[in-house]
C-alpha cells in the first residue's frame, strides 16, 4: 500500500482521538480469562485488533463484532495460536499468560511485530516460572506446563510492559497472592488491572513499582471501555506544532500526555490542557530540544520518531538519544531523503534544522516510522508518497480521513 501527501499544509480543527492499541491487545487477552461474557466498547478498527480477534477465535472462543462493540464468550479448545497470524504481531504473545491460567497450558510461537529490535520474553517466561510453570522451547516455539499456577515474588529485571501484563494475567487465576516487583507504570498496565477487576478480579497498586495480584477461582461477565491513545495523541499534537497550525485534540487524559506535552513547550509550541482534550499551536520557530526515551512516565520511545520528524525543522540541532530499543532509527534513512540532516552515534541522534524539507518516495519500516513520515510530509515542500503505509493502519484508526479533516492533502492510492 501507499498513500500520496500533498505539502506543506497547515493543520487547523478538532480531531477525535480512539481507544488505545496498546490497552486493548492485552485487553482482548485477558477476555480469555473470562468464564462469561466480555463485551468491549469503542473497539478501534486497526490492523493488530483484527488479527488478535482472528487469534481470539482459532483459540476456538466466539467473537462478535459490530459498530465498535466486541462480544467474546466461550472457553478456549486451542493452546497453540496460528503461525501466520502470530508472526505479525508482537502481543499474540500476551495469549500465553491467559491460556496457561485457564487450560493449564499454553504454546506460542516467538512473536512478530514491528521490526525495531530485540524484544526478547526471557522476563515473561521467568514470570511463569515462578508461578510453577514448567518451560520448554523447541524449534521457536514455546511450551509452559502447570496444572495449576501458584502466587509468588516476581522481580523484574527491566519494567516490561509485556512481561508485566503477562504475568498479571497469569496471576489473575492462581492460587494464592502474586507480587510483580519492579512492574511497569504504564497507563496501560493500570487499564489491563483495571479490567480484570471488572471481571471480579483482584489486583491492586498497578501504575506502581510492586503489583499485587490476589488469585480468584474464576472470572465472570464484564463491559468494558479502555484509555485513550496517548500515543495517537501525541501524534497529531505533534502534526499540529510541525505544521504551525491549531488544533484541538479530544479524548485524551492529559496526564498520560506529561512527556510529550514538556518537550512541545520547551520546543516553543503552546499546549492548553482541558478535562478531557488538549489544544496545540505554534507561531514562532521550533527550537532545538534534548529528548531520552525511558520507560513511562518518562518521554515515550512510540514518539521519539514522530518529534525527530518535527525537529528537522528546528532554527538550530537537537539531540535524541533512544534507550528502550536499539533499533529504533530506521526512519532516520527516510527522512534523509526527504532532506533532513541528521548524524548518528550509536543510540544517539543529532538532528540539524533546515528551512525546509522536500517531498520524496519513502518507505515506512514500522508503525511509529510511519507516522514520523506522515508528519514529515505534512510539512514539506511538494509530493510525498510513503510506500508500505499498512504499518501505519496497524495502530492509527482512519489516520488519513482524520488528518484531512483537519486540512492535510493525503490520498491513498
């Protein structure tokens, strides 16, 4: 696939932020824990939803889906996801610590996803260890064996955000009281507890360093609504400061925004904070900022490739240094070609502002990549045309209907 941008355009209007990608993958999960009925509400139509519902339903659970509203019920007959389908996502991975709690077992293969660099499952695997899962691996499949799972300490090594809402799900149905020590802070982390619990669950202190995860015999019916994306947020308010416009982004929860709204201002946009929305806009010169992704509440390293974007045009050098994932430079090449000056060292990147970048062919190496070139040609001068663009549809719903309602000039073709 490939979309065309037609640039530089000034971004003005109101834009409507859905739910988020990373909330609802481990959401949808989790339903697996559930002996009932699980009905989840504003269901955003992205490329990684509809594969983990495909995953959903080969587990062999029914899954209805209409208008935004997703019903799952059934018990899982299937402890192996499908190859093809896992291959493409990173959180077909999170199937494992809800299987393993409900059927006793549970194989996955080593997961796919965005091509950014190592993201190894050592953590969930020592995570299931501890709960008294026997693990074997074999041909790049994984297999954890336990008759029942028994609570216990888990130290974390790193705060993962997958290891850490793999084993809460696992946790959710042992026996006993589970502590996830050095657990990630993540909003969506607080939202995956926050939906077991509505299933009659009992975990407490998520978005703090020690988890804690009382076991429950069985999960039951729920309806559910998770977080907004922050980072599809941050994104368009970073669209808007790139392109010198105005614009009102609604749905969000400022405080998940922290990061990202410090360096805006610091880069001398002006944000204004509502209940519920946030209102971005420049006027003068970007200037140069430092930036260091770090785990949450830190500057998030899903917008670390969308600000390198709005920084190529900053009055002097910026610097980003990426200390989550050390393959997260790819776009860097892409935005080279459209003009930008930037060297790197290792895990560090110096970005030179230019007066103006040019449109050129690109390619999107991954989901935040993509939207980093979206922004990017948003803003420069000419034709754009950004091959690969189905990475962008993996975690932006109605990405170009919602940037064009606010005044861009994108067509897929």
């Amino acid at each position: 696939m490939r979309i065309m941008v037609w640039g530089p355009t000034r971004l003005s209007g109101q834009v409507m932020v859905s739910a988020a990608k990373n909330a609802i993958l481990p959401i949808l999960a989790a339903s697996m824990l559930s002996s009932g009925t699980v009905v989840i509400k504003k269901v955003p139509a992205i490329r990684d939803v509809h594969i983990m519902m495909a995953l959903i339903q080969q587990m062999g659970l029914e899954v209805e889906h209409a208008e935004g509203i997703l019903t799952i019920k059934g018990t899982p007959q299937n402890i192996l996801p499908d190859y093809d389908l896992s291959r493409q996502i990173r959180a077909s991975f999170l199937l494992m610590g809800p299987l393993l709690a409900r059927c006793g077992q549970a194989k996955a293969f080593l997961p796919g996803g965005c091509a950014i660099g190592t993201r190894p499952v050592d953590l969930h695997l020592k995570g299931f260890e501890a709960l008294g899962a026997a693990i074997q691996i074999t041909g790049g499949c994984v297999t954890a064996t336990a008759p029942r799972l028994q609570g216990n300490y888990v130290y974390l090594d790193f705060p993962s955000v997958g290891a850490t809402e793999n084993i809460m799900m696992a946790a959710a149905l042992a026996q006993g009281t589970t502590y996830i020590e050095n657990a990630a802070l993540e909003p969506e982390v607080v939202d995956l507890a926050a939906f077991i619990n509505s299933m009659g669950g009992r975990v407490s202190s998520a978005g703090s360093n020690v988890i804690r995860i009382e076991g429950v015999a069985g999960l039951g019916d729920t309806a559910y609504s998770p977080i907004p994306d922050r980072i599809e947020a941050g994104t368009y308010m970073v669209a808007a400061a790139a392109s010198g416009g105005e614009v009102i982004i609604n749905n969000v929860i400022p405080e998940h925004l922290k990061a990202t709204t410090a360096k805006l201002l610091e880069s001398g946009a002006q944000v204004k904070e509502g209940p519920d929305f946030i209102k971005v806009s420049r006027g003068q010169e970007i200037k140069p900022v430092y930036i260091k992704t770090l785990p949450y509440p830190g500057f998030p390293t899903d917008m670390q490739a969308q600000f390198m974007a709005y920084l190529c045009s900053a009055g002097g050098s910026s610097i980003i240094t990426e200390s989550v994932f050390e393959n997260r430079f790819m776009h860097i090449g892409q935005l080279l070609r459209m003009g930008a000056q930037i060297t790197t060292e290792g895990r560090t990147a110096v970005i030179r502002g230019v007066p103006q970048l040019s449109g050129a062919t690109v390619k999107a190496t991954d989901l935040r990549a993509g939207a980093a070139l979206l922004i990017a040609a948003i803003t420069a001068h000419g034709q754009t045309i950004i091959e690969d663009s189905e990475h962008i549809d993996r975690g932006y719903e109605n990405i170009v209907y919602k940037l064009n309602r606010l005044g861009a000039n994108i067509y897929h073709i």
